[in-house]
C-alpha cells in the first residue's frame, strides 16, 4: 500500500499511473520508467507488472507524440465504453451513477482534496482523479475501502475488456499492470490486518 507521510505520499505510485492516464502531454517515457522503478523497489508488487508497464514503453518509444494522442483518444474518447475510465461508468447504472459522482465529490472536499484544480474538467469517478485521491488520502482505512468498492472492480472490468476485446492499444499494458498492483495492495493490507488481528 503506498503510505503517507506529513501528508505527502512516499512513493506517488497511483500518481504516477494516473499521468501515465492522462491524455498524453509529458514525457510518458520518462514517466514510464519512473514508474518501472516504483515497481521495481518494491518487492511486494508481481514482476508480471513491471513487464506490462514495460511493454507499455517499448509500444510507445518510436511513437510520434500525434499518433499516441490519436490512439488515446480512440481508446478512452471515442471507442465502445467499455474502454471508459470514468469508472461509474462500469460500476452504476443511471441515477445510481448520478449519486455516486456527487458523493465522490463530497468525499473529497470533506478531505481537502482539489478535486477542480486536479481533475481539469474530467469527472469524480475518471480513473486519473480517483488514483490522485488515493495518493493524496491520509485515511489508510478510506484507501482501502476505496481500493476495494471501487478501484478493484472497475480497473478489473476494464482490463477484462480490453484482453477480450482490444489487444491492440498499448494502453490495455497499463490497464493490466494497474490492475496487478491494487490486487497486491489489497493482499497485502489483509495480511497486514491478519497479522494485527493475531497479536
């Protein structure tokens, strides 16, 4: 689980996934390896996803900025929602979605979070907003709630779908290597819970 300090986050791992999400500006290789080596020093993480994120970058090192952009867009904008990273989107239908983006938004000025300044126009529940929260939380019991309720089973319905239906984008990488750390997390803080609960 990535921990905080002083109320800044140790490692910015969600953070980093979250710029690696965003519609593509940065230098995403950079940010890539930034990303391999959070991985790497932390041995808890599967090295299954250090070879995604990995892949992800020899997908997009000899790739002009326009044509990354282009599948982004494609991937996340236009293409069947399955692919959404607004992930109500996958969790709720109608009114209930409705009630769930408000209670989000609730949530994160109850903590303080800048959720206008960081979300840039984007939704409470888009997937890049959500992993800055988690970094951003001090409440680890929250963090795991969320990781549980929300992130879990919408990153795990959206890698479902791209390895079913899109093994082309490189972004599906991404989508896996996520998926693979919010597992480990989550394994990890029930050992953590087990092992408090016998002592």
């Amino acid at each position: 689980m990535v921990r905080v300090v002083s109320g800044k986050p140790k490692n910015e791992l969600y953070s980093t996934f979250a710029t690696l999400l965003d519609y593509p500006w940065e230098d995403l290789k950079g940010v890539t390896q930034h990303c391999i080596e959070l991985l790497q020093s932390h041995p808890h993480y599967p090295r299954e996803a250090v070879e995604e994120v990995g892949s992800f970058l020899n997908e997009i090192s000899e790739m002009p900025l326009d044509d990354l952009q282009g599948i982004y867009s494609y991937t996340f904008e236009i293409a069947s929602g399955e692919f959404a990273i607004d992930l109500g989107y996958h969790l709720y239908d109608g009114f209930k979605r409705a009630n769930f983006l408000v209670s989000l938004k609730e949530m994160y000025k109850a903590h303080g979070f800048p959720y206008d300044s960081i979300a840039k126009g984007e939704l409470p529940d888009h997937l890049t907003v959500l992993l800055r929260f988690l970094d951003f939380l001090k409440d680890e019991s929250l963090k795991k709630e969320l990781l549980e309720s929300v992130l879990i089973k919408g990153v795990e319905k959206v890698n479902k779908n791209f390895e079913l239906k899109n093994k082309e984008s490189p972004y599906r990488h991404l989508i896996k290597a996520l998926n693979l750390v919010i597992e480990a997390d989550l394994k990890t803080e029930l050992m953590l819970e087990k092992d408090s609960y016998n002592t």
